[in-house]
C-alpha cells in the first residue's frame, strides 16, 4: 500500500482530502501533518511514497521541505496561491507538480490521476537509476574479470557490485565436489569466524535445498535453511532467514554454489534472480580464467623443465662425462707414464671450465624475476660474460647513460637480452656480438647484433620459434617496441626501445 503523506494546517482541507481517498478507494495509506515541524516529525519517523504539501504554514513554507526532501519524496504542492511565481518557485525547488486550490472543491476531482502520473514517473526514474547502477556494476567486474587482480580480490569485488544492485546481508560461496560442499569464498561474514568457515566441509545430501539448486541449475530462494551437523563447523552455515542459491556452471557442470542471505522478514524479487544469475556467469569467468592461468604456469614450468634438462644433457652432463672419463684414463697413465698426462689434463682443465660456464649461465637462467634487477646495466654484463665463456666468442658491451627505466621495463629487458644471448651461443656461430644500451631520463634502448649465420623469419620453427615468441610477448607487456631484422649469412639484429612518453 503506498504510504502518502498530507501536510496542510487547514482541518477542512485535510478532511475533504480524507473524504475523497476513502470515497475514491483509492488504497492509500493517509499520515497527516498540520505544520512544517509536524511534517519533519513524521519524515524521521518513516518513509514515504508520495508528499502532497500546501505552500504558506505559520512556521515557515513548502520550500522549506523541497529543500531538504525532493530528491527522496516526489512532491506535489496544493495551494491557495495561485500566482505565477510561486509555481515557478516550487518547481525549481524541485516539486513534481503544483495544483491550485479553488473554493469548490474540484481541485479534488484531479488529484487521484496527478498522484497516479506523479507515482508512475517516479516509479520509472527509479527503474532507470536501478537500472544504471546494474550495468555499472556489470562493467566494473568485466573490467575486473579482464584485470591482472588474483582470483580472491576478483571475487570480493563481483560480489561488491552485486550487493549495489542486490539486497542481501552476506554471501558464501561453496565449491561443489561429488556430494561435498567446500568454502571457497566468503563475503561479510564475521571476520572471528573466517577460519572455521575455511575449514567447513558440508554433504549436499544433507541438504534438499542446495540439492535442488543442483539438479535445477537455477537460482532458489528459501526463507529457512538449516543444514544437519555433518562435522564440527557445520553451526556455521546454518543459513537463517530469506536465502537465494545460484549454481556456478563450467563446462555444463555445477562446480560452485553461490548464496546470498538476508534477515527473516526480508525476501528476494523476481528481477534479484535474475540478477544473481548474470553475477553466477561472471563467477564461472572468473573461476575459469584463473582454471587457465594455473595451466599456463604448469604448462610454462613444465617446459622450462624440459629445456633445463636438454640443457644439461646438451653442454654439462656431457662435459662431466667426458671429464670423468679423461680422470680415469689419468689415474692409469699415472701409473705407467706420469711424463704423458700434462695434456690430458689441460684438456680436463678445458672441459670443467666449460662446464662451470654453463652451470652459471643455467643459474643465470633460474634468476627470478620480481625485485632481482638493480643495476640493469651490471645484469646485462653479467650475462654477456657468462655467455662468452659458454661459446669462447667476443662480446663487446657499450653502456650509455645511468637512467634506471622503472622495474617492469628493466626486467623485460633482462629477459631479452638473456633470450637473445642464449640463441646466440647456441644457433648462430657467431664470432662477434655487440651489445648496446643506452639509458636515457625518458626512454631505454637495448641492441644486440652478431655476426653469425642469422636465419629467415618465416623458417623459424620450435624452439627457436618460441624464443622469438617469448621476446615479443616481453616487450609488449611493458610497452617496448621490438625489431628482429636477421638474414641467412648475414647474421641478427634486434633493438627494443621504450620510452616513457608512449
């Protein structure tokens, strides 16, 4: 029923008023107020659909209720004054509309339908402005969704904008595994209880509703819940009061419930089903992205792996082995010919040099990324000695400027200078390498060039193919423009700059 309010301090008028509502049916719910004081008094008292306001009051006017009420209560000001800048004024001070008062009564006669159009525009503008703050909170968490936040922070903030458009108390959201019921996200609930709700475990069995919820694949509202006590936590997902369930679906399977509570007197709408269902899709993204990033680190460290291991095969277990082999041969010769084994030990010397080289370049490999590059310049030198001593080539190092670039650009640079080096020592055969950087207050270029047998872009396939690829990905994550101009017996170069103006 709609709750109207009647402010006016003539007793006739608001008795006619009154006689016409009850005469008309109209189902309104009549509060009355005969000053201004009276009107602030019912105002803090609860809240109202509609304010039908006379303009002049012993203890002040109408305006002074615009001023504070209109953009809450949608007015209508009924008056005896009925001249022109009083109407201008009510307007501008942001009444919906103005009636003038006439001695027969028949101002009464249009009240009902202005009431109706007064009631139905606000009633729209409130659907438009709830409308508004749904698509708002839709793109928020698509821009979240497509953010670099981790999986937790990406689902606080999806349910964050959920409850700006959903009224609900607090949510959880339970990971379905076979019968079990797994917390994997709470929102608003006590934070004392946090790590009893981490260590909840819960059989769906127990529980018809959240089984209903699964076998239908929509949302379902309950206004009591109560979940049998299947371990020693389970009080605390004793849902009491209005509850809304949706299933998170991935691949067709529910892998998550997501619940929504509100306190006993409280119910959830039609369009809040509706709602929580597009939240419970942007939860499956979610859910799914981070499923995705967990196989590209697995997959990234598996490979890194593999190259590791065909690495050591390749250059040091090899040279351990033949170390081990030329040892054994000298503890022989030692005893039959000690003359002889000054050669064969310069060639021990000779190949645990190699071998040590290559141990510190793999090492050199294993640096890790975050917060490990100072001084770019020294890392650089670093690595172009140990590629050096891998590959016994000549690798000239010219450093310009002392500009440090901000961390993220010096540490993909690192990483292409590594990946260039490494495909140097190993593809190219070269006999001389150039390496350049110049740091400058608003922009840094790396260039590397050899002399080697350089290759076809368009020919380059496994491994070397993935080096190239790895280095592109490098540069655009951080904004660098990257070069790689390289030709058959030609030899390669690649410049990347970045530049902090873009």
């Amino acid at each position: 029923m709609q709750q109207l309010l009647l402010i006016d301090h003539h007793t006739h008028d608001r008795r006619a008023f009154l006689r016409m509502v009850q005469h008309e049916n109209l189902g309104y719910e009549v509060v009355t107020a005969a000053s201004i004081a009276d009107a602030i008094e019912r105002l803090h008292e609860q809240f109202f659909d509609i304010i039908l306001c006379d303009f002049s009051f012993p203890d002040g006017s109408a305006l002074d209720l615009l001023t504070h009420y209109s953009q809450v209560v949608p007015f209508i000001i009924v008056t005896g004054m009925g001249d022109e800048n009083t109407a201008v004024n009510v307007l501008k001070a942001g009444a919906y509309d103005y009636l003038v008062k006439d001695k027969e009564g028949h101002y009464l006669q249009h009240l009902p339908m202005t009431i109706e159009q007064v009631v139905r525009h606000r009633h729209m503008e409130d659907e438009k402005a709830d409308q508004r703050r749904f698509v708002n909170a839709l793109r928020d968490t698509a821009s979240a969704l497509n953010s670099s936040l981790d999986l937790e922070d990406i689902l606080t903030r999806i349910q964050r904008n959920m409850q700006k458009v959903i009224p609900f108390e607090s949510s959880c959201m339970m990971q379905v595994d076979g019968d079990q019921l797994y917390m994997l996200h709470t929102y608003r609930q006590p934070e004392e209880l946090q790590e009893k709700f981490r260590a909840w475990r819960g059989n769906i069995s127990s529980n018809p509703f959240f089984r209903t919820v699964i076998d239908s694949r929509k949302p379902q509202t309950r206004s009591e819940i109560i979940l049998r006590r299947d371990s020693q936590t389970s009080h605390l997902i004793q849902l009491r009061g209005s509850c809304l369930c949706a299933p998170i679906i991935m691949d067709d399977v529910v892998v998550c419930l997501l619940t929504l509570q509100r306190s006993p007197n409280s119910h959830f709408k039609t369009t809040t089903t509706e709602r929580l269902s597009v939240f419970a899709d942007q939860v499956a993204t979610a859910l799914e992205n981070a499923h995705l990033h967990q196989q590209a680190i697995e997959t990234a460290l598996t490979e890194e792996r593999h190259r590791l291991a065909r690495d050591l095969h390749d250059s040091v277990t090899q040279s351990l082995f033949a170390a081990s082999v030329i040892s054994g041969t000298l503890l022989k010769q030692w005893q039959t010919d000690p003359a002889s084994i000054e050669s064969a030990l310069n060639d021990l010397h000779s190949l645990t040099r190699d071998a040590l080289s290559e141990m510190r370049g793999l090492l050199l490999d294993l640096r890790p990324t975050s917060g490990s590059i100072g001084n770019l310049s020294a890392q650089i030198e670093q690595l172009a000695v140990a590629a050096q001593q891998r590959a016994h080539l000549e690798i000239n190092v010219v450093n310009h400027g002392s500009y440090q670039p901000p961390p993220e650009v010096k540490n993909a640079l690192f990483r292409i200078a590594q990946e260039a080096l490494n495909n140097i020592v190993k593809h190219a055969r070269a006999k001389l390498v150039r390496v350049s950087l110049n740091r400058q207050p608003y922009s840094t270029e790396l260039e590397i060039s050899d002399d080697g047998v350089g290759f076809s872009l368009n020919e380059q396939r496994g491994q070397a193919q993935m080096g190239l690829t790895f280095m592109k990905e490098r540069a655009e994550e951080v904004g660098i423009q990257l070069k790689i101009d390289s030709h058959k017996q030609h030899g390669t170069r690649i410049r990347a700059v970045w530049s902090s103006k873009g």
